[in-house]
C-alpha cells in the first residue's frame, strides 16, 4: 500500500482532520488536492486543539512532509497567518517539512470580494464560505487565474495582476456599485508574501514520484465532502472544486491506481453548513440535542450546522462515486444516551421507492426518508475511554455491524471522542 485518499463522504464536517492526523503516523507524506481555506479541520492533540484551514494536518508530525498541491486554491495571507500561529505552538514549518506546487491557483483580494458580492446579491443564496473559493477556480478555468509559479516572478505578476484588477474593478463598480480595488495596495503585500512564501515552491508531482519509488506512503487529504463535489454533489449547492478521490489524482498529478486505497470518513449522523437539500434533517429536540452534544459549529464560518440521521443511500452514492475501499465512522459517542437510532434506507418519492441517491434537487428537496431504527447504548460507559472494539457496548457493536452489511464494505476505524487517542483501530489501512 502506498497511497491512501481519505475523503468526507457525506456534505463535510466528518472529522476527517481528526482521522487523518491520526493516521499520519504511518506516512511520510500528507497532501492536500483540492479546496482552500474554506475548509475547517480541527485536531486535539493531549487536549491542545489546532484548527487549520489550508495548512495540511500532517504538519502537526515532525517526520512528515506537507504539501500543497497544484489542485488547491492557495490564499497565501491565509497560509502566512496558519504558519506564524504553528510557529507560536513551536511548530516550525520549513522547506524540508513544506512544500507548495508551482501550479496551485492564487486567491487575491478581488476573488474574496467578488464571493461576497455575488452572495449577497443571490436571490437563492449558496452559503458560501466568502473566502473566495468559486471565484479562484473560476479563473483557473477561464485561463485567467494566477498561479504560484507566476507570483514568484515578481514582474510577470505584477502584469497579470494589473490585467485582472482591471477586470474585476469593472465588475465591482459597474455591475456591483462598490468601491474599485487599489492595484498599489495588492502589489506591496505580495511582494511581502513572496519573500515569505519563496522557499517553499516545488514541482510536487516530482516529490510524490520519487517518493513512490523510494516505497514511502502517501496520504492524500480531502477537504469539504463527496455531496458538495461541483459535478457529483447537490449541485448548485456546491463548492467548486472535485471533492471526490478522482480530485485526488487531478489535483495530485500522482496516478499510482495499483497502489491506492480510498477511505471514507462519516459522522454517525449527518449535517451540512450552508444552503441545499438535506432529505434526513431533524427540526425537533432530538436534533437539537445532536447539535449540542456534537458541538455542531462550523470551524471556518463559525456558522450552526444543520443537524440529521445517518443516510444510507446517500452514502452507497458515495461508495460507489468515489471507489472506496473502506470507511471509518466518527463521533459514534455524541449517539450515547438517545433512545433510538435512525438511519434512512431507501427514500420515498410520490408513493415510489427510491433505492438510489439523485441529485435532482427538486426531487431531493422532496423525499421522504424511509427509516431503520436501532436501539441505543446508555451513558454509563463513557464511549470515549474505549480502545478497542471488543469492549464498545454491545447496541454500539450490532450498530456497526449492521452499516457494515447493508454498505458492503468494512469499517475500519471508528472514532468515539476528539482526542487522537480516541480513536479504535479495527483494521489499518496502511498496514
Ligand atoms: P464555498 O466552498 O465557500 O464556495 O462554499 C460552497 C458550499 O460548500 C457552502 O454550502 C459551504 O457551506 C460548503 N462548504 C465549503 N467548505 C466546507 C467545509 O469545509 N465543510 C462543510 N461545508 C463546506
């Protein structure tokens, strides 16, 4: 085994950050594909909490080098604030533990704006992040964006800059009536970030190859989830970047297929931030008391998330989009002390049954779950003093053991608490 893609599978906020960091200690190498700094990974180490938003989780490992990748949109202030706060904990980042793909697509100023503008504007609002996320990958696609190599020569910069200032400043004052964006002020705090940044940059590709060749393991971390996957998600509702494990080879350029497992990370309910169809949402007590329980806050937005059951057909979607060889189920302990447990199996639409996931929204938007329920473990076993899966209580194991029938695919992992030492391992994937 040489490569592991570790994905969200269900609309983000899984705790995949948590399981990645846990799993680093068997790599060599931890890398981030797609997405920016909309995404929110918190990680609790000996109960030191470290939320990042860019900055890959390996970096919390002395032996293990980060990378940001060519599929990433890079906001480079964002990554200097993430790297003077590391540097405070007493964790040095440098070239020999961090690298940066020449390729990866600049966020600037203008595409932050832009996000917010157009959200705001939207009658059907997408909740976005307002970090300027869309925008970036926008330009990528229109062969206007910017990329790391071009911000490093300062000159070629300076003339792409100046050709999208333009741009966007048309936008801002005729279409947005704000206020135009100062070419001056952009340029002096890059040439700031660029001496930062400068050591950092690398052929990524290059370091993942020979890395390969050297037997080292990978592991490719996914931010955001499978459902908000700008082609498979609940589209619009969505972000834009590939989510999914085919991200990871795009966003990578490190296609070792032979060698590569796919994990899936899931809560053992579901929420979402932001706007979209959502089929298992709870609007009574119960989700309340998930969302409390769960500490159900975004960590980027600071937003409440949307809380729900655990949806089986949405994630055999997600097994199936995304090829994953296993899964690891988190937060298991925020179910203890319910009475019951639901998990949808199959939706209802207009007196039919749904076996399958759909991202017709309008037909999402109307779906009545079909719901199994499971009974639930008492409080008296703090689930989060466990370590191995022999000693979860017995309603914790048959639940397990029924997802792992009806998904068709192991558990490998669960987590029962936000400690990295909170975590059971059934089975490595690296190993
Ligand atoms: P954007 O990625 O900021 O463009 O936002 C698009 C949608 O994705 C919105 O619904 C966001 O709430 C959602 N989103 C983006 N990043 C995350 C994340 O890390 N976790 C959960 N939802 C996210």
């Amino acid at each position: 085994m040489s490569q592991l893609i570790v994905l969200g599978v269900q609309w983000g906020d899984e705790g995949k950050g948590k399981i990645i960091d846990f799993l680093t200690e068997f790599t060599n190498i931890v890398v981030r594909f797609q997405g920016g700094g909309n995404a929110g990974h918190t990680l609790i180490v000996d109960g030191k909490k470290t939320v990042l938003h860019l900055m890959p989780s390996g970096i919390l490992h002395n032996k293990v080098v980060s990378l940001i990748a060519n599929g990433v949109v890079t906001d480079l202030k964002l990554l200097s604030e993430e790297i003077n706060n590391l540097s405070q904990n007493n964790i040095k980042v440098t070239k020999d533990n961090f690298q940066i793909s020449y390729n990866t697509h600049l966020i600037l100023p203008y595409h932050k704006l832009i996000d917010k503008y157009r959200e705001e504007r939207r009658n059907n609002k997408i909740g976005t992040t307002q970090k300027g996320i869309g925008p970036a990958y926008e330009d990528k696609v229109a062969r206007r964006g910017i990329r790391f190599q071009d911000f490093l020569n300062k000159e070629r910069f300076d003339k792409l800059l100046k050709r999208n200032i333009d741009y966007y400043n048309f936008q801002f004052e005729y279409y947005f009536g704000k206020d135009k964006i100062n070419y001056n002020d952009i340029v002096a705090e890059s040439d700031f970030l660029r001496e930062f940044f400068a050591e950092y940059g690398k052929d990524t590709t290059l370091t993942l190859h020979n890395a390969t060749l050297k037997g080292e393991n990978i592991l490719l971390e996914g931010a955001q989830g499978t459902l908000l996957d700008i082609d498979h998600g609940t589209y619009p509702y969505v972000t834009s970047s590939n989510t999914t494990s085919g991200g990871g080879i795009i966003g990578t350029g490190h296609a070792t297929y032979s060698q590569t497992s796919v994990l899936g990370v899931f809560k053992a309910y579901t929420t979402r931030v932001g706007e979209g169809p959502f089929p298992t949402e709870l609007h009574d007590e119960i989700g309340e008391l998930i969302a409390k329980n769960g500490h159900e806050v975004g960590a980027t937005t600071g937003r409440a998330r949307r809380v729900g059951w655990l949806d089986l057909v949405a994630l055999k979607y997600a097994i199936r989009i995304n090829g994953l060889t296993s899964l690891a189920i988190t937060k298991l302990d925020v179910l203890s002390g319910l009475d019951k447990i639901k998990v949808a199996v199959a939706y209802k639409y207009e007196g039919e049954n749904l076996n399958s996931f759909t991202n017709n929204i309008e037909i999402l938007n109307k779906v009545e779950p079909i719901y199994q329920s499971y009974d639930a473990w008492d409080n008296s076993l703090p689930l989060d003093s466990i370590r191995v899966y022999e000693d979860l209580p017995e309603n914790a194991k048959k639940f397990i053991k029924a997802l792992e029938s009806m998904l068709e695919i192991p558990i490998e992992i669960v987590s029962v608490g936000p400690d990295r030492r909170e975590t059971i391992v059934i089975n490595n994937p690296f190993r």
